[in-house]
C-alpha cells in the first residue's frame, strides 16, 4: 500500500520569511514518481514538480527548492523568502507505476503568508 | 487547447438524485482519474482508468459508477446522492509513465 503524509496542517509566516514543509511516503515499490502540487485560494490544483525514484538530486527553481531522500522517505519542499502569493494549499502526491500510476496524495499543508 | 473539461462547475442535488458529472481531455491521455476534496482530508481517489474500456476502484468508491468509452471521456454517475456525497469533486488525467495528473477545475456539489 501506498501512503503519504504531510504532519504539518498549517503554518503561518511573515512574508520574507523561509518555509519548508514536509512529507514523508510509504511504499515498498522501486519504481515511483513524487510530486508537489498547488491549490491556491481559488482552487485549481497546479503541478509544480516531479521527482522519480531514481532521481535524489534535489533541485532549486527561483525561490523554490525540493529535497529529496530516499533513506527517510523524504520528499520536502521549500519556500525561500515567501510572498504573500505563495498563501496555498500544498499537496504532495506519490504515484506507483505498478499500481497503474494511481496518484495519492497527503492530506495537504496549508500556508498563509502574512504581509 | 482545453485540458480536462469538468462540468457542470456546480451542483445542488436533493437525497435520492442521481446525477452524472462530465470529464473530458483533449491531450490523448490514457490515464484518468476521479477525486473528491473534503475539508481537512486532502484529496481521496474515487476511481480510476488506465485507457478505454478499463476501470478499477481507488479510495472511496461507494456509490459512485464509472464508465470509459473512449479515450477523452470519464464520467462519474452518483447513483442515489447522500449528504455525505457532498465535496469538490476534480477529474485528472495524464499520459502514465510518472508524467503529473493535469486536473480540472472542479465540480462543487451539495447534496441536501
């Protein structure tokens, strides 16, 4: 079975500030994709970024960064100087290419950045 | 250039109401999938397709039917609505090997 898990519910800045949320995952399959996506207030779901299994180079693009370990089940992502913008919903999801790419997802981090 | 196409955005059902929600892509995706988003729950798999003519239940699929005909189209037919059928629900879809879901914008119904 396939499991994800965001333990953060909400966190709170002041803009400018740096934000990191974590998620852990579960599976005992080799193959798999993780992914973060954003809901902001108006409620479309927006993909941000992939990572596959084979991949733990972590990555930064503007001022997001991912961080990606395969030795705790890791896949967390950072917010770098936020903006009030940034206030979302941020899920992140595990797909198994086994399972027939079922996406699954975590229950979600909600971010309000304040001005 | 559409995407994934949800209709209708919204819906108030009364108990007992059958309804069918539209999905359709435009991107020749062989995998689709339905969601509802509860309040504090994230978003639980509802059914899901790996092309035409074939379907398996994710999460949560208790009173709901699906069908796939065809490659673009994956509805989601509430057969007697509840109360507790009461979501946003979101249709994804995408082309498999750990490409992402592109989603639809929702369809928010209430059930009462």
């Amino acid at each position: 079975a396939q499991k994800v898990t965001q333990a953060q519910t909400e966190i709170s800045v002041v803009e400018k500030e740096d934000v990191t949320l974590d998620c852990v995952y579960e599976t005992r399959d080799t193959t798999y994709y993780l992914f973060w996506y954003k809901q902001p207030p108006s409620g479309e779901l927006v993909f941000l970024i992939r990572r596959n299994s084979f991949d733990e180079q972590n990555e930064i693009s503007g001022r997001y960064s991912w961080n990606f370990q395969k030795s705790t089940s890791s896949f967390n992502f950072t917010i770098t100087a936020s903006q009030v913008v940034d206030s979302a919903v941020y899920f992140c999801a595990l797909m198994i290419k086994a399972a027939g790419n079922k996406l699954t997802f975590g229950g979600g981090t909600r971010v309000l950045v304040k001005p | 250039n559409a995407g994934v196409t949800q209709t209708p955005k919204f819906q108030v059902l009364k108990t007992g109401q059958s309804m069918t929600l539209q999905c359709a892509q435009d991107m020749n995706h062989e995998y689709m999938s339905w969601y509802r988003q509860d309040p504090g729950m994230g978003l639980r798999l509802i059914h899901y397709s790996v092309g035409a003519g074939i379907t398996d239940q994710g999460e949560v699929p208790n009173g709901y039917n699906v069908s796939r005909s065809t490659t673009e189209d994956f509805p989601l037919r509430l057969l007697s609505a509840a109360p507790s059928q009461t979501s946003v629900y979101f249709c994804a879809s995408s082309y498999g090997g750990g490409y992402g879901y592109t989603f639809g914008s929702g369809t928010r119904l209430t059930v009462v």
